[in-house]
C-alpha cells in the first residue's frame, strides 16, 4: 500500500496495465483504477518520465494536460499538436 507523507499520496509501485493506460488515454466517466486522484497525480507524477516517451510526436499524455497544463479539455484531442504549438511546446 503506498504510504502517505504530509498527506500527499506516494505511489512508487510499477503500474498496472491499466494504470498506465488511465494515466495515458483518460476515459472519463469510467471507473478509475487508483483509489482517488490524489492517487493518481502521484502516479503520474513518479511514472512521468517514462509515460512522456509513449505517444507520438505532438501529443502528450492525458494526465499532463491535468495535471501540468491543467487543461483537461485537451487529454483527449485529437489536435493537441494545434496546443502544444500554441504554447511553443512542438
């Protein structure tokens, strides 16, 4: 069970295949793999190195647009490449 420091969730165990997937496709109204969001930030926090390398050039993870650029509305766009560039992040 990942242990809680300063009441930010740690989540340092390998993730599962759904895990990953959540963190990177983020399906919305589905029931989510990680106890809360808290949960799930710490995951992605401790995963991102590794996830960033995962989708193609000019998309980023759904769990960036979150938690990073706090921009949900983009996790799922299928022209986040028009957003990055916008933000001079090509």
């Amino acid at each position: 069970m990942p242990a809680r420091r300063r009441g930010v969730a740690r989540v340092t165990h390998e993730l599962t295949l759904q895990e990953d997937f959540e963190l990177l496709i983020w399906m919305g109204g589905r029931p989510s793999h990680f106890r809360d969001d808290a949960e799930r930030e710490a995951a992605w926090h401790h995963h991102r190195e590794r996830l960033m390398e995962l989708p193609p050039a000019g998309a980023r993870p759904a769990a960036w647009w979150h938690y990073e650029q706090r921009e949900p509305e983009w996790a799922n766009a299928t022209n986040q490449a028009v957003r990055l560039k916008e933000l001079g992040l090509d």
